[in-house]
C-alpha cells in the first residue's frame, strides 16, 4: 500500500473507531468495513475524490498554521456537502493540533474531533 492510500485508510479507520468520521466513507468502503451505524451520517454520501478534497483542505488548514481560524470546504460549485475546519495548535515536539471538523450535508451535520501531528516525514497524519 502505497503511503498516501495508507494515510487515507488510517485517516478513516481511526475516524471509525472514535465512532465519527471526516472524512468520509464511500458506499462501497462503507459496505466492506461493515460499519452500518455510518449509514445515515453527513458524510456516508462522499466519494474518493470528495474525501481526498477534504483532506486537502485539512492539512491546508494545518500548514496554515493559524490557531482558532476556521476555514471552509465544499464538495464543488453546487455543494451538497460542506465542512468547516478549525485546527487548535499544541506545544510540543512533533507538532501537533487538534481539529475540529463540522461536516454538513443533506443528511444532517456531523461534528467531529480528530487530533493530526507531524510525521517524520513532514506531513500531517491522523494521530491518537
């Protein structure tokens, strides 16, 4: 598996064991990890590009740097998915932050709380 698929895999998997998601599941991963409680979430309708979108804005909004800014994501020019992103900064080696992701769609809003720090590679990753 190549890294960035590893980081998306990881990125759900642990949105799923906190039992929220931020990204999103595609029906056919949704059916595949047997996670039926993701069916009627705000984010249960996104697609792969959809959820790489996301992330993009995610770690866009890290590197950003800006503790308490919250920026905005949409799924297109017609958005029928929508999420707000607000990263809060630690103190601490890796550089870590705490985001906090409200995902809006027709099904309902979705408040999620995901923790990313930097790996050894420079990138920010989904963290415990």
């Amino acid at each position: 598996m190549n890294k960035p698929t590893h980081s998306r895999f990881r990125f759900l998997k642990l949105v799923a064991q906190a039992g929220l998601i931020c990204a999103a599941l595609s029906h056919q991963a949704h059916a595949q990890a047997n996670l039926d409680f993701f069916a009627n979430t705000a984010v249960a309708d996104l697609q792969k590009e959809q959820i790489n979108s996301l992330y993009a804005a995610i770690t866009a909004s890290l590197d950003a740097g800006v503790s308490g800014k919250t920026s905005q994501w949409t799924d297109g020019p017609k958005p029928s998915t929508t999420a707000k992103i607000t990263p809060t900064f630690e103190q601490g080696t890796p550089p870590c932050a705490k985001v906090d992701l409200v995902v809006s769609s027709k099904r309902g809003t979705e408040p999620l709380k995901l923790r990313y720090c930097k790996n050894s590679a420079g990138k920010w990753a989904l963290s415990n």
